[in-house]
C-alpha cells in the first residue's frame, strides 16, 4: 500500500481532517534554524514554542506546516525570505 491510499484509509477513519473544498482552511508556516542551537535551553524552548504552535492550530482547525531547511544554499541569514518560496506554490 503506498502513502496515498494509507492516507486515503486513515481519512475514511478520520473524516474531519479531510479538507473540502466547500470550506476554507488556514495554513500556518512555521519553521526554524537547520541547525541545533549552542545551548540545550534553547533547543527545548524551541520544541516548546513548536508544541505551542501545534495545539493552537488543532484547537482551532487550522494546518501546519513546518521546515527546518533552508530552500536556497544562498540563504545563510534566517529570516522569512529564506521560507518565502513555500508560499508561492
């Protein structure tokens, strides 16, 4: 079974995760450095903040998406232009 159809199954399991195309749906960006950060505090404060962002859209019906990958090699300064490219699709 490939990934479509097992998604298709868990769909039919979970039919208010399915989007349709009657309702609007919201997605969130979110995303971090590629790289662990120099302290343990602030990897955990950044999972902290991650597990924030995701009850929030849960409680709310909204997607998520997240990236720790920079889409250009170019793009050495983190920033929202380093993720800018995952809006235009």
């Amino acid at each position: 079974m490939d990934w479509d159809e097992k998604r298709r199954e868990w769909l039919k399991l979970h039919p208010s995760f399915a989007a349709t195309p009657a309702n609007d749906t919201i997605l969130t960006v979110t995303g971090s450095q590629p790289k662990a950060c120099k302290s343990c505090i602030g990897d955990h404060l950044m999972l902290r903040m991650f597990k924030n962002k995701v009850y929030y859209c849960r409680i709310h019906g909204y997607d998520i998406f997240y990236n720790n990958v920079l889409f250009h090699p170019r793009a050495a300064v983190p920033g929202p232009k380093t993720r800018f490219s995952v809006l235009q699709c």
